[in-house]
C-alpha cells in the first residue's frame, strides 16, 4: 500500500503542481474581475430598488397613525445591508431578484422593527437614530411598540403573500429559518443576554461573542440563507453561505464597537460612546483596539474564504460586501 | 314561460312543502345532537391537548430568562378559546386535530403577545392579567417587549416548520392569513385606533365596531379561517367560517364590555370597572346594558346561521362555542 501510494507521488506531484498553477491563474482572474466589479454603483442600484420595494410594500393606508409610523423608520434611509446580502446571495446560486425581493424587505422590515423596540424608554432610551429622532419620540411610545408589532407581522404575510416564482416548500423553508434568527434563540436571545449584562464586570469573550452572534450575525445570517434558498441553492451551498454570514455578521457588530469609540455622533448618525458611558462590555475593551482590528480582518477573510467555491463574477457583491462591512466608517 | 312556472307551482309547492319537512326534522335532529354535545368535557380535553402542545412547544432552554418570560404569560392558563376554535374548524372541514395543533398554539403565542404588549406601562399600563401580575411586573418591561416580540417570531416559525400532513401551498396561504389578521390592518389596527380614541367624546356606534372587529375579531377570524384552510376547506367553506368568525368575535367583545361593568376584578381575574374609569366609549355605554345585551343575542344567531350547511354533529363544537362566548361570565 505505501508502495503503490510512492509511486504515485511523482504523478501526484506533477498533477498538484499543475493544478496549482491553474487555481493561481484563476484567483488572479477572480481578483482582476473583482477590482472591475463597481461596488458603489452596484450598492446604489441595488439600494434603490430596495427602497422602491419598501415604499410600495407599506403604503399609507388607514389607520394612517400606524402606518405613518412604520413607515417612518422603514424609510429612514438605511444603507439596505441585509436586503441587498439577500439579492445577492440569491442571485449567486442561479435565482433572480425578484425572487428574493418581498424577503429582501422582510429581513428589513424585521431590522427596523428590532431598531424600534430596541431604542424604547425601557429598553436602551436612544433618542437618535439614523440620524434622525428616534420612533417613540415622535409617535409616543404605545405607537412605537405596536409599529415594531406591525413590522413584524407585516414581513412575514409580506414573504408569505408576495413571493412569485420560488416553490411553496421553499418559501416555508426560508420562513422558518428568518423567524429562528429573530426569535429567543436569534436576535432576541442576543438582545436579552445584553440587557442581562450591562453593568456586569466579568463578561468575557465567549459571553460577548453570544450577544453578538444572536443579536447582530443573526439577522444577517437569516438573510443571505434565506435569499440562498429561494434562489435555489444546494444544500452544501446554503451552509457556506451560512458559515460567510456568520463571519460577516460577527464581523459587523466587531466594527461597530470599534466605531463606537473611534467616530463622533455627528459621523454615525447616531450617539457615539454610549458603550464606554454604559461601561458595556465590547471587543475594544477586552481585547484592546489593535486586537480587535486585527479580529475583524481574519473574520473578513474567513469570510471570503467560503465564497472560493463559487463562480467568481456572481460572488463579486459578496466579497465586495465583506469588504465594506470590515472597513465601512459609520 | 309564466303558464309553464305557474304548472310548475303545484309541484313546487309540494316538493317545498315536503323540503321544509325534511329540513324541520334534520332541525330537530340537530338540535337533539348538540344538546347530546358534552361542551364541557369537549373543552376539557381539547384544553388539555393545547395545554400539553403549547409546553412542549416553548421549552425552557437557553437563555432561560426570556423563556421564562415567554412560559409565564404563555401557560398562565387561559381558556384557550382561539386555538379550540381553530382545531373545530379543522375538523368541521374533514381536517384532523394534528393537522391544526401548530397552529392553533401559534394562534394562542400571538394571543399571549397582544396581552404582554397591552399590558405594559406604555399603553393599558395593567398590574394584573388571568389573575396573575402582568408580565412586566415579574420580568421587568424590557424583557416584556422581548418576550413578546420571540411569541410573535416563534409563532409563525412553529407554524410553518411544525404543521405536518398538510400541502405547502395550504401552509402559506394560513401563514398569510395569520399575519394580516394581526398586523396594521388587524389586532393593531384595532390597537392603534383604540388608544387614539381614549378621551374622546364623539365616538360612534362606527367607530367602536371598527376598534372591536380589528382589535378583537381579527383574531378569533384568524383562529377559524386557518383551522379551515388546513383542514382543506373549499373557499365557500372558509368564507362561510370566516363570518361565523367576525360575528363570535364581536360577540366576544361586547360580552367584555359588558362583563366589565357588570363583574368584579376577582370574579374577572383582571381590573375591572376600567373602561368606566378611563371613560372608554363601550357598547353598555353607547347602548345602554339592555340593548347591549339583545345585541349580543343578535351576533350569536347570525354566528350559528354560518353552520346551517355543515354536518350537524361535526358542527356541534362550534355552535356550542358561540353559545359559551355569548354567555361566559369571566
């Protein structure tokens, strides 16, 4: 047995130099064709469709109170991440936008909801918020818990009623995997672990790492698999792009910390240096500034280390997005 | 074309004659079935059975707090009329209970959630609840708001990764009418609307109607439509069903509003006397309690007119339910 496996090595050795040669002379193309993918127009395009979909999504009907509510911070002019994850990751295993749209709104319909209850009196009191005043400071604070009610429901008859295209079975699929990310076990899981540790001096890294994975990866995480699977991806495709989110996702929240310390309120658009005012445990503070940087750029590329598989050209808006989640400024 | 209807009447009127008979004798019969019906013992172990499936459904695991949260209001012990509703309708259209069970208990998540949510200080600002301190008072408001939020979420996960038996396609098509039964057009609707009319003094016969159909009806509507369209319902079935819904929601409220300014707190297990103290426009007060009553009278009998065409021992439970809704005491 060592034997034959010897003489197959000079073979062997000749095929992996070849093969190596082939896999560098496609990462460089891959690297050329992403340098031309233009990230910032691909972002605005995608972004406006978006924007368009959400305005055509929750109009405003009667009850106008409640819708102009809603409204209010769904159009709030976020940057539109998780939708437009959702497309791309959908349109990267073979599907088209429109299948992944009305979820692409879901998943911001649930983000802005979760802002809403989120900046609540009761919950983190914030009074700014995309640079603008918070829900409840306009609408009082019963109107802003029942909008996030409302969001919530709305995304999934939304996924339910306008997804064209995608077979039922699918659909359900992605329904339950968006509403396991946001649920006690996702997002809210996150959020109450937080709120449980404020104040607390010996959160630690596996602790921190908890309250991020639920309460920012989550999400995000809930919209790259579900535009994956309406799109149609295998089930090994799926879970890659499961593993990339979660990358980003953690990604994301570490980035935001270091925000936090290093921007004003003016250049996020919203209150800066409440971590350190609330003396809230964060990537920065346990590991130090350069650590945690160093942090986010082995998580950016670990990220793209699961998007090697895929043809390079449809994988560009994700690399590209990982890109801009790692170095974004606000 | 007259002389042939008017050869015709003799035997019309025969065969009508002999129709009314056998349409009075099937009356009797029914009549005789349904008062063979064992109400309470029906409630008894269909309660049991969505008692058992809402404990195995919202476990307490990680992280426990918003479990707990969630566990508290959940198995509190409520009549569990919406989810007893939802399984009768089922059955009534040939469906069978576990085809239901996940819904039905997704239907009580989102009943539980309402409650949570009305509770808290922001809005009915209410200490006591199924005679128990409401949820915010033991868990505090930000878990409250969270743990709502996960009821809302998990109710629609459960529903859509745990209905077994039944096609995708039926699937959605309740996940969908779930979802519009409680968001800005549904429960929040009538939330919204309520809570904008506090105080006011020209509040009409209209305008309560609006706030009960959308507030309470929408989802008891919710409760029997998805139990018909899982069950396979045709679509006269299901709209059928749905106008025994609004009527035995209705009911349903003008039976609070009166039991409100006719109980005590203890007898109720929640505040009575409130919408006296908040000045709330009622159907005894717009009414007065006599003509409030025959009202509900009215809402009953149109109720049990939607069951006419059904088998009449299948439809026992929910002519028996109308009954028990018309003329509950708590």
């Amino acid at each position: 047995m060592k034997a034959v496996k010897q003489g197959l090595l000079p073979c062997f050795n000749l095929l992996q130099l070849q093969g190596e040669k082939i896999i560098k002379e496609a990462e460089e193309e891959n690297t050329q064709k992403e340098m031309s993918f233009d990230f910032k127009a691909y972002m605005l395009q995608k972004g406006n469709f978006v924007n368009q979909a959400l305005d055509n999504a929750v109009t405003l009907k009667e009850p106008q109170k409640i819708h102009e509510a809603m409204r209010y911070s769904l159009l709030a002019g976020g940057k539109r991440v998780r939708p437009i994850l959702c497309i791309a990751a959908c349109e990267l295993v073979g599907g088209n936008e429109s299948m992944a749209m009305p979820s692409a709104c879901a998943v911001e319909m649930i983000h802005t909801m979760s802002l809403i209850h989120d900046d609540l009196p009761c919950m983190d009191n914030d009074d700014l918020r995309r640079g603008k005043p918070t829900n409840h400071k306009v609408f009082g604070e019963n109107v802003a818990v029942l909008a996030g009610d409302a969001l919530l429901a709305f995304a999934f008859e939304y996924m339910a009623n306008a997804t064209v295209g995608v077979s039922p079975a699918r659909v359900i699929q992605a329904i339950t995997e968006l509403a396991k990310d946001i649920g006690a076990e996702g997002l809210v899981a996150g959020q109450v672990v937080d709120i449980l540790s404020a104040g607390l001096s010996d959160v630690g890294l596996e602790h921190l790492e908890f309250i991020h994975v639920h309460k920012t990866a989550a999400l995000l995480e809930g919209a790259v698999v579900i535009g994956a699977i309406l799109g149609g991806g295998t089930e090994e495709q799926v879970e890659k792009l499961r593993k990339f989110a979660r990358c980003i996702g953690l990604l994301f929240q570490v980035v935001d910390d270091i925000l936090d310390v290093t921007m004003s309120s003016q250049e996020l658009g919203k209150t800066a240096g409440k971590d350190l005012v609330a003396d809230k445990a964060t990537y920065p503070k346990l590991l130090g500034l350069e650590k945690a940087r160093e942090f986010a750029e082995k998580l950016n590329t670990e990220a793209k280390e699961q998007l090697a598989g895929f043809d390079a050209v449809k994988a560009a808006p994700l690399y590209a997005l990982a890109e801009y989640i790692a170095h974004r400024q606000n």
